[in-house]
C-alpha cells in the first residue's frame, strides 16, 4: 500500500472536485426538486467524470448527504457573527430558520426521499456539538460528560424532528420569524418546567 501523502497539487484536485460536485447536488436538486437525480447528471455539472463520484462517495445517495451536511456547515458553523459577538439564543434559532428556509426545496427533497435518515443524522451529529455547549454552559456544573452528551442528543434530535415538519409540511413561503418564535416558545416550556422540578427536588 502506498503511504506517500498526495502531491499539494493532487490535493487541491481532490478538494475542488469534491467542492464541485457538493454544489451540484445543491444546485441539480434545487432545480428539480427531487433527490432522484441521475449521478451522470450531477458528475456532468461539475464537469467530472462518473469514476470520480464514485471514487470520492461512493454513490449518488452519499454524495447527497455529503452535500446536506456541507452546506449546512458552511452556512451555520463557518460563520461568526457580523459583529464579532456570539449570537444571542433568538439570532442562533432565527439563523438556524433562515437557512432552511432559504434551501427548502433542496432540504425539503433529501427529507422525502430515501437519503431522509442519513440526512438527518448528519445533521444532528453536525449541530449536536452546539448544543451540548450551550446546555453546559447553562448547567454543566451539575451534569457528567456522559449527562452532557445524552441531553444534547435528545434535545438536537427533538429540535431535528421540528424543524424537519416545519420544512416537509409548513406553509409556503416558510416564515423564519414565526418559527423561530415557536422554537422558542418551545425552549422556554421546557425550562421552565426544568426549573419547577429543581425547586421541588430542594430540601
């Protein structure tokens, strides 16, 4: 097996091939929306070969999620707020609305198709971190890691399952402003309900 590192040159090949085909699937997928896009399709948009899918994916289904994943990373975690500040809990939930709603019909379709579970993972185990920092910072001195890891679990996966409907089902156009109220009037049930039980447990 050969363990010699690739040339810089073949690395940038690589990445902008795989850069390319990620935006295709968005691209091709926005267009038609359907998951259902032939993989010559989406190697002829990004001026690939077929060979190179399936070297770099191994098939259409995990370049999709691949693709879902990306985007999602480049859109919510790649960028700091405009002022340099962490965004408060609305401007991270209203973030958070805005892009899916700004790729609907592209999340919208991978939701209703056959990549819908591991798209869904990908994108919990993505934004988990984020909550799992967020519920320790807000009661880490009172959870062990594993407490920590299986609260951010649940809560990333509750918040996946609503927004998932919001997209599948919600009126058209998707209202982020109105959602994010929802999410957070959600959020706010819950902790509340949260800090009743903390009362009562008090001797």
């Amino acid at each position: 097996m050969d363990l010699t590192p690739p040339e810089p040159s073949q690395d940038r090949r690589v990445r902008r091939s795989r850069a390319a085909l990620m935006q295709a699937a968005v691209d091709l997928v926005t267009e038609r929306g359907t998951a259902a896009i032939p993989l010559s399709d989406l190697a002829d948009a990004a001026d690939v070969s077929r060979k190179v899918v399936y070297q770099h994916f191994g098939d259409r289904d995990a370049l999709l999620v691949a693709a879902a994943v990306d985007l999602a990373s480049n859109e919510l975690l790649a960028r700091p707020a405009d002022d340099g500040r962490t965004p408060d809990a609305r401007g991270g939930a209203l973030a958070v609305a805005r892009h899916f709603a700004g790729h609907r019909p592209f999340y919208r379709a991978l939701m209703t198709g056959p990549t819908a579970l591991a798209v869904d993972q990908g994108l919990i185990t993505l934004l988990r971190p984020l909550n799992r920092e967020g519920i320790r910072q807000l009661h880490g001195a009172g959870l062990t890691p594993s407490e920590l890891d299986d609260i951010a679990t649940f809560v990333t996966g509750g918040a996946a399952a609503f927004v998932r409907a919001w997209v599948i089902d919600g009126p058209d156009p998707l209202d982020p402003e109105a959602f994010t109220d929802r999410l957070l009037r959600v959020t706010s049930v819950l902790h509340a309900a949260e800090s009743t039980s903390d009362r009562k447990d008090r001797p």
